[in-house]
C-alpha cells in the first residue's frame, strides 16, 4: 500500500499549509528546505503514532526518517502494528 497522498495532504493541511500537496516532491528534503520544521516534525510523529499505531516511543527513530515523503511512507511501511 502507499500512503504518499495521506503523508502528503496531512503535511500540507497541518503543517505547512502554505504548500500545495500536487507541488510537492516525494523526495524533496522536508527538513532542509524548510517546509517542516522541529515542532512540525514532532507533530508529525505524533500523527504517524496516533493514524497507524506505530509505537513510536519503542523505536530508534532519526529525523532522517521523516526527511521526505518517500522516506515517511517506508517508515509507515516498516513500523505499523496493524501492518505488521
């Protein structure tokens, strides 16, 4: 399953509303360029947590997890209890 388009409409609602989720590389570095920043990136660990069960506080993350849309997608991937 992808979940690129949730990754990508979550980020661009919550939090950079600014950004047009069509416009929005998958690979584009999030935390780089600013569209995330260190607040953004915990939200959004807390919404990875909360929308597919990943328990998040029992895992070794990096930001580098959450860096692009490709890369948050595998992490959901990899992580999801309900996946697993």
């Amino acid at each position: 399953m992808n979940y690129i388009n949730e990754i990508k409409a979550y980020i661009c609602e919550e939090l950079a509303p600014d950004v047009n989720p069509e416009e929005l590389p998958n690979d584009c570095n999030l935390l780089t360029t600013g569209v995330i920043g260190s607040l953004a990136l915990v939200r959004l660990v807390t919404w990875l947590e909360e929308e597919y069960d990943i328990p998040t506080g029992e895992l070794e993350i990096a930001p580098e997890d959450f860096s692009t849309v490709l890369n948050i997608d595998n992490f959901i991937k990899t992580h999801a209890v309900e996946l697993a």
